[in-house]
C-alpha cells in the first residue's frame, strides 16, 4: 500500500510538473529558429523581413522549401522535424497560410 501511495503521488507531482513547464513555453519552433536562422536573419533583417510585401515565399509548402533550402545552404544539417517545427512557428507568427 505504501509503494503505491508512493507512486501515485509522484505520478501526480510529475504530471503537475509537465503541465506548469509546457504551459509557460513557447512555440518550439521558436527556439529552434532562434539558434540556427537568426544568424542570417537578424543581422539583415528584422520581422518585417518575414511580412514584406515582395515576400518569395506564397504558400506553406513553398515556406517549408525555403527552410530546407536555408538549412542545406547553411549545413545546420537539422532534422525534418525541426525543420517541420522552424515552418509552423514561422506560418503561426508571421506568414498565416493555410493548412491543407
């Protein structure tokens, strides 16, 4: 009985933990982005680089082409799912395309 009251409550005070930690973060992406894109990107531009009007980027896929194209032109090298997560934090804060 005592095992249990002590697994139970650590289940409890870890889950209370994970919700407080994921509940205060930010977009994934973001950090991601923040490490490996600002290099460029903050140096020559500011986030209206993102929303200019002569943007070359016209849809999702074509964002997520142009991250890959970054990443393979700057041999960061990241995984599809952080290259995944760097589209989707940089469309949910300054592109807005829609999702298919």
């Amino acid at each position: 009985m005592k095992f249990l009251s002590i697994a139970l409550s650590s289940l409890l005070l870890s889950s209370a933990f994970s919700v407080s930690v994921y509940a205060n973060d930010e977009h994934s992406g973001k950090e991601i982005h923040d490490e490996n894109c600002l290099n460029c990107h903050k140096v020559k531009h500011d986030d209206k680089f993102y929303t200019r009007e002569q943007l070359r980027v016209k849809d999702l896929k074509g964002l997520g082409s142009m991250v890959r194209m970054c990443d393979a032109n700057l041999g960061t090298s990241l995984f599809d799912e952080d290259m995944d997560e760097i589209t989707d934090y940089l469309n949910q804060n300054y592109y807005k395309f829609p999702k298919k």
